[in-house]
C-alpha cells in the first residue's frame, strides 16, 4: 500500500488533456514539495516537474504541476503519442523519513 | 551533463550478497544527496534509501533497512549500496539518482539484479 494514491491509469484522445492526481497526507504533500518523473517503457524515470510546478530545462509547458493542501495534480495538454508513459508522483516523507512514491498512472492516448 | 551509471549487477542466490556502483560525472558530486531506487519487473518505482552530503546521514527504506547500507566515495565519485541477505524479492532493476533537494533530478540507466536459485 503506497502512501501516495494515483490512479492506475488515465487516457484521452490526440491533442486532448488529461489530469493525474496525487493524494497524500500532512507528513508529505501537505508540509513537502511534490516532483513528477514519467518513465517511457524499458527506460529510466526522468524527471518532469519539481518544487510542485516547475519544469526542468527541455520539458515542454504542455506539462505542468500544482499542489493544494494534501494532494497533487499533474496536467498534460495537447495530448502527443510520444507521451504514452508511467507517469509516478514522489515527495519526502518526515513522518517515515523516507522519500515516497505513488503506484504510478499509465497514460494512454486513444 | 550530469551522467550517473550503475554496473555490479547481475544474478546471485538468496541469501547472498552483491555490491551496485553508481559512478557519477558531469557534476560536483560531492554537493549533492544520492538515492537507490528499484523497479520489480511489472511493478512501479520504489525508493530504497538516501545519502546526504556529509555520507553521514543515511535513511532507508523499511524493505531493506538493516540488509542495505548506503555509501559514497567523493574521491572516486562513486555511490555504493551493499545488498546482504538478499530475497527473491528484490529481484528488480535498480536506479541511482542525484537529489536536487527532495526531487530527484538525474537518474542512471539501471542495472538488473536477479535473485534465485
């Protein structure tokens, strides 16, 4: 059982949006920065948004992150193929003392 | 560019043990936090431990505390995690990952590790 709830899996048509949420709890979301990592199949995680709404040089602005209270969303516009992927939200934890990862949302573009 | 790169893994039996390196380059990486975290075969990502800057501040997962031990040689800018004790469990890819203060920023390519007999 992860301390992070995502939804298995979420999709859309081409060029359309979809949302991820992230629900977590006070020891994490609510008093942590929320990253998001997409991972393509057989290769690493990368890194998608950090510090709850930031993007990393290269990451397009069809991606983007906010955080209210406990949980997290992920928003991707302009749905491509090319972002077919694992999609896993992560965050420390002061509780566990541990960094925390959702179970991951398989984004599918119909 | 940032590059991190994990070798050492490979097929052992349970109840053995197996060292992973993760040799790091294109960074100061003396300045930065390091994780582990693996992938079972068909599962999601899990965070097994971090090291801090000092070497001396350690935190790990329940999975594997008290079987892993995390290290970091600043000399040979390299990570280290020390698996002991090993299951069938924790057969998995595992990934090293530079912290850019609790995200992690760079990630290696994974190295597989298989447990069994």
């Amino acid at each position: 059982q992860s301390v992070l709830t995502q939804p298995p899996s979420v999709s859309a048509a081409l060029g359309q949006m979809v949302t991820i949420s992230c629900s977590g709890g006070s020891s994490n979301i609510g008093n942590n920065d929320v990253s998001w990592y997409h991972q393509l199949p057989g290769t690493a995680p990368k890194l998608l948004i950090y510090d709850n709404h930031k993007r990393p040089s290269g990451i397009p602005d069809r991606f983007s992150g906010s955080k209210f209270g406990t949980s997290a969303t992920l928003g991707i516009t302009g749905l491509q193929t090319g972002d077919e992927a694992d999609y896993y939200c992560g965050t420390w934890d002061t509780r566990l003392s541990a960094y925390v990862f959702g179970r991951g949302t398989k984004v599918s573009v119909l | 560019q940032a590059q991190l790169v994990e070798s050492g893994g490979g097929v052992v039996q349970p109840g053995g043990s197996l060292r992973l390196s993760c040799a790091a380059s294109g960074f100061t990486f003396s300045s930065y936090g390091m994780h582990w975290v693996r992938q079972a075969p068909g599962k999601g990502l899990e965070w097994l431990a971090v090291i801090w800057l000092d070497g001396n501040d350690k935190y790990y997962a329940d999975s594997v505390r008290g079987r892993f031990t995390i290290s970091r040689d600043a000399s040979q800018n390299t990570l280290f995690l020390q698996m002991n004790s090993l299951r069938a469990e924790d057969t998995a890819v595992y990934f090293c990952a530079s912290d850019g203060t609790y995200y992690l920023n760079y990630w290696g390519q994974g190295v597989l590790v298989t447990v069994s007999s």
